[in-house]
C-alpha cells in the first residue's frame, strides 16, 4: 500500500468531491487559478471555504498575468471592430486588477519599512 499523503497541516484527504463545469467556466476557472498561483485544489477550497485568496508573487503569477494580459489587449482589438465584452473577460480583467492591487500595497509597505 502506498504512503497517505497528507495535507499542510497534517490532515489525510480521503474524500474526492467531483463536479462538471462548462468549458467556458473551466476556461474561466483556468484563468483565475492561474492567477492565483495556488494549484486548483487550493484555490476551490479556498473559494467554495470563503477563505481569503492570497497571492505571492513569483515567477508563475508574473507569467500567468502577461497571458492574461496578452488576452485582454486581443479581446479590445477584437472589440475595436464590434462586438461586447463578455462576463467572462470582465471577471478576469477584475481579477487581474486585485491581483495588481495587491502588489502594489505590498510594495508600499516595503518600501516604508
């Protein structure tokens, strides 16, 4: 039998919780995990355990905000010639944002350090 994996603070996960999502919301939920830098496991939990979501910069974020980024600029150009922004980009351009929020206010605070 193979060793229990167990959870940051000691805990053995033994239920599995399944659930289907459309691909526009998986695409969405994609997204927001990306941004997050948690793994999709943490960032459901966090969410459906109204935890707060707190997001360290690194590497991984940074490159997931150039994508996203890179989304949005395509997605205005598209618009440029008709069109409306969907739920869906409104929800990540507000993500992005918080994220850039966050950021900010932690490098205010080193800085007065």
């Amino acid at each position: 039998m193979s060793a229990k994996n167990l959870d940051a603070k000691g805990r053995f996960r033994s239920i599995t919780v399944g659930f289907r999502v459309s691909p526009e919301e998986g695409d969405l939920l994609d997204r927001m995990v990306a941004l997050s830098g948690l793994t999709k496991q943490d960032y459901i939990l966090k969410r459906l355990l109204d935890r707060e979501i707190i997001v360290q910069g690194n590497p991984r974020v940074f490159k997931a905000l150039k994508h996203q980024l890179a989304a949005v600029l395509h997605e205005l150009k598209r618009l440029e010639y008709g069109g409306e922004v969907t739920g869906e980009m409104f929800a990540v351009i507000a993500q992005i944002a918080a994220v850039m929020d966050g950021m900010k206010e932690e490098c205010e605070w080193t800085e007065k350090k």
